[in-house]
C-alpha cells in the first residue's frame, strides 16, 4: 500500500453490518471515495456516503472479522491508489496493488488514483483501425477495433475464458505494446493457470495482471477494474504505448456494483440490479479509449445470466462495444469451436470503408448462406435432405464446409485436444472461404475441413483419410472372410 499520510483525522465505528460500516467522526467528515484504515491498517474502507454532519458510510474492501463498534479508524487523506511504472511489468497485484506473486514488493514507482475522469472528446483519435486476432471466425465476420471494446458474451461453459486466453497467447506475441488482465470475481484456479501460461510463453514481461477473485469482499471486486484501467493509463498517456486491456469477467464487476448497491440499502431496480448500474458502467467503459497518444483496446468476456440476452447487465455492456462475440450453447455441442454464433455475433468494423469491398462482399455472402442454411435446418429435420432443390442443396454443403473451416485448434487446449494450434492470417482465411464458395471443395469430405489451420491443410487431411480408409476396409474383409 502507497506510503501514509499524517494521519490527523479520527474517527469512531459506530456500526458494522457485514462489508457495511458506519464511522462517526466530530473533526471533518472525510469527502466520498476516501480511504479509511482501521485495526492498524487491516481493514481498509472506502467512504460511499456521507449519512449527516458527524457521519460517513463506507464499504469494506477487505473482510471485516474482528472490528468492531467503538474501534479507531483513521483517513488516509486520500482515495484507493493503484501503482503505475514499468516497475510494475511481469507483476501480480491485488485492488491494494499489493504484489500477490510471492515476490518482493517493487520500488521504483508511483500511486496514482483510481477515480480517474475519461478523456476528453478533443484528443480522442478518431480513426478505424483492424486489429487481427488470428482467429479466422473473429477476424473474417466480426473484426475487431484497435482501441476499440469487443465482448465475449455466453452462459456458464461455453468458452468465454479459453476463448480470451487464446486471444491473449496470439496479440502479445505479436503485439510490441503493453498486456494488462484484469480478473474480477472469477476463479482463483483460472489466474494461477494463466500466469503459468504466460510464463512459460515468455510473455510475462509485458504483461501486467491484477485480480479480485470471487472469495473477496464485493468492495474489492468493485473497484479491481478501476486500478486495472489506472494502469493501462499510465502506459498510454505517460508511455504513448498501445495497451491491450483485457477483463474477465465484466458481468462480475455490475454484480458486485449490485452487492454494494444491496448493502449500502439502496432499492433497487429491474431484476434486482443496482439503480445506478448505467453510470458506474460507463465510468469504467468510457476510460477505456483511443487517443492521440496511445490505444487502449479491450476484449472483455460477459458472462449471460441464464443465457438470457435480454438481462440488463447484458443489454447496457452491448451498448459499449465496437465488436459483440455471441458464444452459442447450441454451437458448442455440435463441436464447432470456437463457439461462436456468427449470425448473432457483429462488429461496426464491418464496413466497405473499414475492411475493403472484397472482404465485405465476402462476410456477406458468408452470413446469407449461414442464413439459409439456418431456415433450411427445420426442412432437413422434418423431410430430409433429398426433398431439397439442387440448388438449396448446394447451399447446405457450402454453409456445412464454411462451418467446419471457421472451426480452428487453440494453442491454449492443445494438452486437451491433442491438436496443435493454429495462428491464421486474414488474407488466408478470407482465401479458404472464397474457394469453398466457389465449389472447390465440392468433392471433398466436410471432415477434412475441421479443426484446420489455412485450406491447405485440407487436401493434406483428405489424403491422410483417403489412405488410412483402404487400409480399414481390407481388414474388414479379410475379418468377414475368416469368419
């Protein structure tokens, strides 16, 4: 924690209710926002309201075993700080910006606040710029912004994490700037796993990682995000270096907004959100922005409350993205991974003037051939696939082979899956879909377009099947034969 400051303001607890506590103070009512230490600094709270002249309302940032009414508690002066330097690269912190990696605590840095107003519209950048994932179902049908905010939104289970992970091994290889991940009340077990990951892929040095997992106070998962952007700031406005921002899970951040909200005794509003989720969204979102300096740009997965689309957590985060990744239950079952519902999923990328005529013309002839290959499904079901006319036929083998093709093997299930992971450009991606448009692969297995990298990889996975069949169907005669 940052270095105190002469502490001269007092105050008394004069009630403790769960994370809720109630500190009287007869001197100066310390202003909202402010930090206050209790049981010698083990207890930090941060002031929320102010009740009357003598009293203040704060939330527990750290769990409040063993205070107590009556107990001292002491202003800090100031607001939460959040460390910012290049000190900090390669780094674990906590919302304290305490290291959590079981090393010792850096030195050659500065705290900064993590109440920090957006930048202002005049020195936004305003242009558009593609930011390749080398995912080929991201890359071809919902581009991404550089600066720009994409959401990863699904139920329990569907992938969002490995999805983010793998998204995360491709950029910062590639990336030359700054990776900050940002865990707000997910599992301790998925931050453990990530930073071995990123270890072992050597890219911890630019890498910064701050958590407030799910076993921590509401007040700490609240404002994790907050010290996350403070330090992505720093690297784009001090450092003028583009800032890959990524969080998991935005939907845990509005959850803990709906904790403090509860506790503090506010009512609240549809389905039992807080009345003021809208604001405390868009002073976290609006921070994160493109500016002359610098880029911040940020993937965030959404977890979907009972994957209903239509909750409010959901509906106000689409109303921040540039990009919107829609995971389907539906998809994942059928094993076409990555998940993603491609006619549910879009992206304002997805323009002539952004991407290119041709790149356009070619996500489009993609989506209407998913399209009808969508209204088709109830037709297939009912009647079978011969009632169709040749030419809807045709449609349903392109929009199967693009499905397999858009599915591609991850670096980060490798141990899993037994495949080796694929890293593929847009120009080959944009490639293979144009030819399995065209009919080229008409002849060919739709398995042989699985889980490939580029289409080439194709008629190498055809050739593998076609020689390994004879081989099975002479043993299956010679079987038939002795018996």
């Amino acid at each position: 924690m940052p270095h105190k400051a002469r502490l001269a303001n007092c105050g008394v607890v004069v009630a403790v209710r769960g994370s809720v506590v109630d500190i009287r103070f007869d001197t100066q009512l310390p202003p909202i926002h402010t930090l206050l230490h209790a049981m010698a600094g083990e207890i930090a709270i941060e002031v929320l309201a102010q009740l009357d002249a003598h009293r203040v309302r704060g939330i527990a940032l750290t769990p409040t075993q063993g205070l107590a009414r009556g107990m001292a508690v002491d202003s800090t002066g100031g607001p939460l700080k959040a460390p910012v330097g290049n000190e900090i690269l390669s780094r674990m912190f906590d919302v304290f910006g305490s290291a959590i990696d079981r090393q010792t605590a850096p030195t050659d840095i500065q705290w900064r606040t993590v109440h920090r107003a957006p930048p202002p519209l005049a020195r936004r950048s305003t242009q558009s710029e593609i930011f390749e994932t080398g995912i080929k179902l991201i890359d071809v049908l919902m581009p991404l912004e550089r600066g720009g905010k994409a959401g990863l939104f699904g139920g329990a289970g569907v992938g969002k994490t490995v999805l983010l992970t793998e998204i995360i091994h491709n950029m910062v290889g590639q990336q030359e700037g700054v990776s900050i991940f940002c865990g707000i009340g997910e599992r301790c077990r998925e931050g453990e796993e990530l930073y071995r990951e990123m270890k072992a892929a050597g890219v911890l040095p630019h890498m910064v990682m701050v958590f407030g997992q799910m076993n921590e106070p509401p007040g700490a998962r609240f404002r994790v995000g907050h010290a996350a952007l403070t330090m992505a700031e720093y690297f784009r406005d001090d450092e003028h270096r583009d800032v890959l921002l990524l969080i998991d899970n935005i939907f845990r951040f509005i959850q803990a907004g709906m904790e403090v909200s509860g506790l503090m005794g506010q009512m609240p509003s549809r389905l039992g959100y807080q009345p003021t989720m809208g604001t405390e969204l868009a002073q976290l979102e609006e921070r994160i922005a493109n500016t002359d300096t610098g880029a911040i740009t940020s993937i965030q997965a959404v977890y979907v409350p009972a994957d209903d689309f239509t909750d409010p957590a959901a509906v106000h985060t689409f109303s921040h993205l540039s990009a919107s990744i829609v995971l389907s239950r539906k998809r994942a079952s059928e094993g076409l991974y990555p998940a993603i519902d491609p006619l549910q999923s879009s992206s304002k990328m997805a323009t002539p003037g952004v991407i290119g005529e041709r790149h356009y013309a070619l996500a489009q002839e993609i989506r209407r051939t998913l399209a009808q290959y969508a209204e088709l499904k109830d037709i297939i079901a009912m009647l079978g696939l011969e009632q169709l006319s040749p030419e809807d036929r045709n449609v349903v083998g392109r929009a199967r082979r693009l499905e397999r093709f858009l599915t591609q093997p991850f670096f980060t299930t490798e141990q899993f899956t037994g495949l080796k992971g694929a890293l593929v450009s847009l120009d080959d991606a944009l490639d293979g879909c144009e030819r399995i448009l065209r009919d080229e692969f008409k002849d060919m297995p739709e398995s042989a377009l699985y889980m490939i990298g580029t289409i080439a990889e194709a008629k190498v996975k055809a050739q593998a099947q076609a020689g390994s069949k004879p081989q099975a169907e002479v043993e299956h005669a010679v079987s038939a034969h002795e018996s």
